[in-house]
C-alpha cells in the first residue's frame, strides 16, 4: 500500500462509473470513491493509492449531500458502519429509485457512444411493484457465505470478508425468513436460500444432491436444477421473455430457418420464440452446461423442431460452419439467433462467426452493458446496426441492468 492508504480526504463526486463507483479528483487524479452520489461532497477513506492512474476511496461521511440521497435500504450496508463491514450487493441502496435508474442509463448511454458509436434514445425501465416497495424483496436466490467460524453472511463491499447481518431486505420475505443467518456452518464455504416458483423457499448447503425445482413464466413451466442458473428478480424471466418477443422483427423472422437461442440455459429465451411464432419454429439451443441441456430438451418438448445442444458457445458454432451444406447455410442466412453470453459478453470470436453466418436478425440480452457496447461495436464492424434496445432494472438498490437489443444487417 502507498503512504496514502487509510488517509481521509474530502472530494467532490462528479460522475458515475461502470461499477456503481462514483468518480471523483484529488490534485488532478482520478479517485474512484464508493457509497457517494454524482453532486455530492463527501470525506473519504483512501483504500489504494498505489496506481499512477487512479486511486480507490470509501465515503465515510457526507459533507454536503444530494438530493437523491435516502436512508440506506439495508442498514447492514449504510454509511455509518465502517466499510470493511458494509454488506455487499446493494451498493446503490442509498440512492432513490429513480436517479438510480437515470444513473444506470447515464452509464449504458456512455459505453454505447463510446465503443459502440451510438446514441440511442433509452430509459431504464422498472418491473411491475418495485416502486412500491422501494427496490426490495425481488431476490428469489441469495448465497450466504461462510466464515471460518461457520458464521453465514453477505461478503463485505470489494472484499471476501464475511459480513453478519440479521436482515435481507432485497431478498422475498420467504428467502429472508429461510436464511440461517443464526446458525452455524462449519466446514461448508456456502449456503444457498431459494425461492422457487413452487414448493416454497428452500437451502441448498455446500455440495448436496441435487433436486429439480419448477419455474413458472405465465402458464409455462420450466424445470431445472435448485442449483442451476435462473434469473435472480421475481419478474424477470416474464419481462425478459416479453422484451424478447417483442424485439424480434416478425418481417425478418422464418420459423423454418436454422434458427439459434445461444447460451441457451434451460431454454426459457427458445421457449419464448416458440410462444412469440407458434409450432412451426425451429430453434436449436446450445448451453455448456449438460444438466441445463437436459432440462432445455423436456421443457422444448412440444415444439417438434427445437432441439437442445450441450457445447461450448463459441467452439460449437465454429464447428457448425463446416459441417453446414449449402442449403443449410441458406437456413442459417434466413436465422434469427438468441444471443443470452455470461457478464463477459460474447466477444470477438462469436461475434465474428455469427455476422460470417449472416443471419437475418440478432437479438442480444446482455447484463453488463460495458461488454455489450463492445459486442455492439464489432457487430457494427460486420455490418449489423442496432435496430430496438430496451433496458431494465432487474436488480434494484444495485449497479446492474439488463439490456436487450436487436441488431440486423445494414441495406
């Protein structure tokens, strides 16, 4: 550490950053400070000083507050307790709903004309009842981690320090009323609470057995492992099944075409094509994950034509193009493809293979909009613009958005 780590330094914050951290400077370097609000003047506790660059802080105290300032959400992770003991993951808990949603825009906005030279007109959008709760109880899956006394908790902010708390307000009431906070643990490094769509609220302890869990989307079943991948908000997976149907351009759409859902999980984005252009649909989804492909292939049992795929994204698609004939290739060029890639985002490879196939349309769901800015930019780079983007704010009193656009080939 640099002789000026621990130190206490007042600054004024002036913008936000990818990350939820504010931005601020100190004799001209930059200062990235946490639990502050653009607009604000706060003192700060200076946490690494040992970049040329740039120096991290944590706010300790505000000094002159902004507007958008509320009580924190979560007192576990208020600015009055020391950082080193702020509960993680409700980093933006002390901001208002609202401005947390234009900062969420602001920092959307920013990488798309940044890297991907765009300036779409975009809000964030909020899920049906948030509001009215103030930005809690959406959680349907929380890990608690263990320490070396047993003791389960949130991670402290930036940090594997394992936090105790006696509350979880972003997590449903019945995940809250299941979590052990009171128990001990020892020898386990996690426990999972859960709250399916059926059968309750449930714990998931370490490396147990697992159980098939049923998730509901409307009428829809789906079924999966307690511990596979699942969208965290109780209204996600409707929102982003919505927001998927009504993205894709019915005009360029062929149900018969070698149509693909891309990091496919359980199939619940294939699943709302299906839904969206009926049982005609042909759709193949590819997911790393076998136990996830197992589970795709029952809950796409009633369309004739989806199949479910276990591979790699980006080794599969490669080894598709050359097994492809010539009037599979013409399939594929009619294709709308699913693209849902991890927080990292798609990257070179894919991209370049997917715009080499020339597909009709692109519709990309992305969580982390700093990696789509840069899938957008080498989509642009093949050809394919971005035609309709929507945002929302799936995660609440956090730094995180989902963002779906559809991108299409350039005339």
């Amino acid at each position: 550490m640099g002789e000026l780590t621990g130190q206490d330094v007042d600054l004024d914050v002036t913008s936000i950053a990818h990350g939820g951290i504010s931005v601020a400077r100190l004799d001209g370097r930059v200062v990235f400070v946490s639990d502050a609000i653009p607009g604000e003047r706060v003192r700060a506790r200076i946490t690494d000083d040992r970049k040329k660059s740039f120096w991290r802080a944590d706010a300790v105290e505000v000094l002159e507050a902004s507007p958008h300032r509320q009580e924190h959400v979560w007192s576990a992770a208020s600015i009055d307790r020391d950082p080193s003991q702020r509960a993680g993951g409700a980093e933006f808990g002390h901001i208002t709903l609202d401005h947390q949603r234009e900062l969420k825009r602001q920092v959307l906005a920013d990488a798309l004309e940044r890297m991907g030279r765009i300036t779409p007109e975009v809000v964030v959008e909020p899920l049906a009842g948030d509001d009215g709760v103030s930005g809690t109880r959406w959680r349907t899956r929380v890990r608690l981690h263990v320490d070396e006394a047993g003791r389960p908790g949130p991670y402290a902010a930036r940090s594997h320090t394992v936090v105790a708390v006696d509350d979880l307000p972003l997590a449903t009431a019945a995940v809250e009323e299941a979590a052990p906070l009171d128990q001990l643990f020892a020898g386990e490094e996690h426990v999972d609470v859960l709250e399916p769509s059926e059968g309750g609220a449930r714990l998931i302890i370490g490396k147990q057995a697992r159980t098939t869990v049923v998730e509901r989307v409307g009428d829809r079943e789906f079924r999966l492992d307690d511990g596979g991948f699942w969208q965290v908000h109780h209204g996600a997976a409707t929102t982003l099944t919505a927001a998927v149907q009504d993205l894709i351009d019915p005009d360029l759409f062929d149900p018969r075409a070698m149509n693909l859902d891309l990091y496919g999980g359980v199939g619940l984005l294939a699943a709302a094509v299906g839904d969206r252009f009926g049982q005609a649909v042909r759709i193949t989804s590819v997911e790393s994950d076998p136990r996830a492909t197992d589970h795709a292939s029952e809950n796409l049992k009633e369309w004739i034509g989806a199949t479910a795929e276990t591979g790699r994204v980006e080794r599969w698609i490669r080894d598709l193009a050359t097994k492809l004939s010539k009037g599979e290739s013409d399939r594929l060029a009619k294709a709308t493809i699913v693209l849902d890639p991890p927080r990292s985002g798609a990257g070179k490879d894919v991209v370049g293979r997917i715009t080499s196939a020339g597909p009709a349309q692109v519709i990309y769901v992305a969580c982390d909009p700093v990696a789509l800015a840069r899938d957008v930019a080498l989509f642009a780079e093949d050809g394919y613009a971005v035609e309709g983007i929507r945002a929302f704010d799936l995660f609440p009193n956090t730094h995180h958005l989902e963002t779906v656009v559809r991108l299409a080939r350039r005339e």
